[in-house]
C-alpha cells in the first residue's frame, strides 16, 4: 500500500495548512524561516495545491481520492461539498473526530489493525464509509492496550467531537447521529471548488 513519507511540518508550511489540522499541535520547522518571496502562482499551481492539501490532511493518495470525485460529481448536491463529506465520512477519520487517535495517521494505523467495530463487526478498511446510526466502538480486546487506556478516566483528555458525532462520556463507544455537512468541516480552510475546476479541465 502506498505510503506519503513526506515531513509532517515541512509538508504543512508548503500547502500553507497549520500542522493542528494534522493532528500535531506543537510540529514546527526552520526551513525557510524568512519566508522568501515567491512568484505568484498560476491558477493551476492553486487548484494543485488545494486538491494535495486535502489529499495530505487525509492520507489519501490520488486513484482513491479520484474515485472520491467521481462519485461527487454523480450526486445531487455540490460536487466540492459531497467531496469533502465523503472524505469526511471515512473511518479513519470518524475514529479520529471521536478522540480515539491522536492524529489520522494513528487512527488509520489503528483501524488497520483491527482495533473497532462498527455496529459489533470488526472493520480493518480505513476507507470504510460511516452512516448514520452506525455506532464504532473499540474492541473489547483491545481495551487493556495503554493507548485506549489513557481515554477514559478522570485524567482522559479533552475531546472537541463535531456535532454529527456522538461520542459517550468515558467509554470507547461513539455513534454517527447524521451525516456531516460542509459546515461541519471548519479546522482547516479549504477551497473546494479549486478542486473541482481542476478536475472538471
């Protein structure tokens, strides 16, 4: 499976993204700490980077996030929003938003190995799609391990969960009560029909 190995803080400065939206809130880099002027950039050189944004911020490589546009572009709604839903909907990040991982590269680890259930059947694709009523719960098994440990309890850290999830007080166990909406997706800036020119040329 293809892997971006890029630097997290290096990657973030050049698409312009804050390093929190990667779930790293204190990654920083020194390169170009002048920040050097630079030509401006032609409409395609803007259009690329939003699509390679997104695509970084999710860890999702280019056949699959295609495949997500084409099925945008065959809904009813917006092609830009139903985009971002549907990326949004994914597992690994749903097991993210609920606080389950630190960031979505761990939760897309984690979910890889089997560490979640969804509606009590073991999921292990991180590109699964979510809807609404599903209910991801960590896997008794998988309970003991010292990364779902540190969750609950009086020390377990604080969790901003989006409104269209539900996650329960002290227990590894949240539910997707709808399905999200654009403005739903707000930690980061994106420009989504930059994304949808480029495709549409």
């Amino acid at each position: 499976m293809a892997k971006n190995m890029q630097p997290i803080a290096k990657r973030c400065k050049a698409l312009g993204i804050s390093p929190a939206a990667m779930g790293y809130g204190k990654k920083t880099t020194e390169r170009n700490p002048g920040g050097q002027m630079r030509k401006k950039k032609s409409e395609y050189a803007l259009q690329l980077q939003e699509k390679q944004k997104v695509k970084f911020v999710y860890g999702i490589m280019e056949k699959q996030f295609r495949m997500y546009y084409e099925k945008a572009a065959r809904s009813q709604g917006k092609t830009g929003e139903e985009l971002l839903v549907l990326i949004e909907r994914r597992l690994d990040n749903v097991v993210y938003r609920l606080g389950f991982a630190m960031t979505r590269r761990q939760a897309r680890q984690l979910v890889n190995h089997a560490h979640f259930t969804v509606n009590g059947k073991k999921v292990n694709i991180p590109s699964y799609l979510v809807k609404p009523g599903d209910v991801i719960e960590v896997r008794d098994t998988s309970r003991t391990s010292p990364i779902f440990k540190r969750l609950t309890g009086e020390d377990a850290p604080m969790v901003l969960v989006p409104q269209w999830l539900e996650r329960e007080k002290n227990a590894l166990k949240g539910t997707v009560s709808r399905l999200p909406v654009r403005e739903d997706i707000n930690d980061m800036p994106i420009e989504e029909h930059l994304i949808v020119e480029l495709y549409s040329k």
